[in-house]
C-alpha cells in the first residue's frame, strides 16, 4: 500500500511539474508576440497584461475552436486543454497593464474620443475607467491602432467571434470618431487592476 502511494505522489508531481514546464513555454510563445511582460510593443498586436481573466479565457477558447479566426493564434492554441487556458488567463490577468504608446496626445482627437465614449455608453460595459470587468476587455491603455482596426472590423461586420452588442453599437460610427475613440482610449488609463 505505502509503495502505490508513493506512486501516486511521484504521478502528481510529473504531472505538476510537466504542467507547469508547459504551461512557461506557452509564457514564452505568448510573450513573443505580445511582449514579456504582456504589453505588446507592436502596433497591430494588443497587449494581454491587466485583461480580465475571463476575458482572455474566452479568447483562447474562441481562438482554439476557430471561431475567432487568426493564423498566428491557431497554432499557439490547438489542442490546449481548458486548465492551461485558465492558467494562462490567470498569469496575463496579474500583469500590470501599461499604456504604450508614447507620441503626444493629441487634444481635439482626445477630447472628440472622449465625447464619442460617453455618446456610446462605452463605459456601461468596459466600466467607466474603461478598465474592463468579466468578458468585456480592457480598453484604457490598449495599442491605439490595434483599437481602431477592431473596432473598424466591428463596426463592417468583419470581426469573427465578436458580440453584437459591438456591431451594433459601432454601427454607423465614422472613420474618424473610430480614430478618435482609439486615440482617447488608448490613452486613457485605468483607476484599478483587471476585474
């Protein structure tokens, strides 16, 4: 008896142990793309850092059943079990978000943006720090560009896996307060960590 339960501890700890050596090399395939520390220094790419957990859960489950479409995703996320996902959600959720983009402000493109959010009740869903909470993302501090392609794609009905509430709420929006909205938000920042 005393030898199956040694046996079964030495099971547990491979298992914790291939776990959690699997679980840094998907860090590492993460932290490719979308930074070390989660904040993505490419402008097409968004950072992960400071997102609710349950936000990048949904993600990566939306990612690894295709249906969110993304060929740099797809490879990343086939076949990850729904624990590594978790896991994964968790330690990005933990990370301190930072704002990245570093060209001025400028004024009137912040102040239409900030118009443009309150017009669309942006923050009923994404909080009023704009900061996130549950499966609605964070947006304060996001990659400006990244925000204005989503958002883009939202709006023409082009994003796969998104919500309607999006689609019809982007509906109609210009070009212009899309940049405008992506500018403001993207410098914006929020009051608390992810919810």
């Amino acid at each position: 008896m005393a030898a199956l339960r040694k046996g079964r501890w030495a099971f547990v700890a491979t298992a914790l142990f291939t776990f959690c050596s699997f679980s840094q090399e998907r860090i590492g395939l993460c932290a490719a793309c979308h930074g070390p520390d989660g904040n993505s220094t490419s402008p097409q790419v968004p950072s992960i850092a400071g997102q609710p957990a349950l936000f990048l859960e949904t993600q990566l489950v939306l990612f690894r059943e295709e249906l969110r479409k993304s060929e740099q995703m797809l490879p990343v996320v086939k076949g990850m079990k729904d624990a590594e996902i978790v896991k994964l959600a968790e330690h990005f959720s933990k990370l301190p978000a930072k704002g990245m983009e570093s060209a001025p402000s400028n004024p009137a493109l912040t102040k239409t943006g900030q118009e443009k959010a309150k017009a669309l009740r942006c923050g009923v869903c994404h909080l009023s720090d704009f900061g996130g909470q549950n499966q609605i993302p964070r947006l304060a501090g996001q990659r400006e560009s990244y925000l204005e392609a989503e958002m883009r794609a939202y709006r023409d009905g082009k994003r796969t896996g998104g919500d309607t509430i999006m689609a019809a709420t982007l509906y109609g929006v210009s070009d212009a307060d899309l940049k405008a909205l992506a500018h403001f938000l993207s410098r914006s920042r929020p009051a608390a960590p992810a919810r």
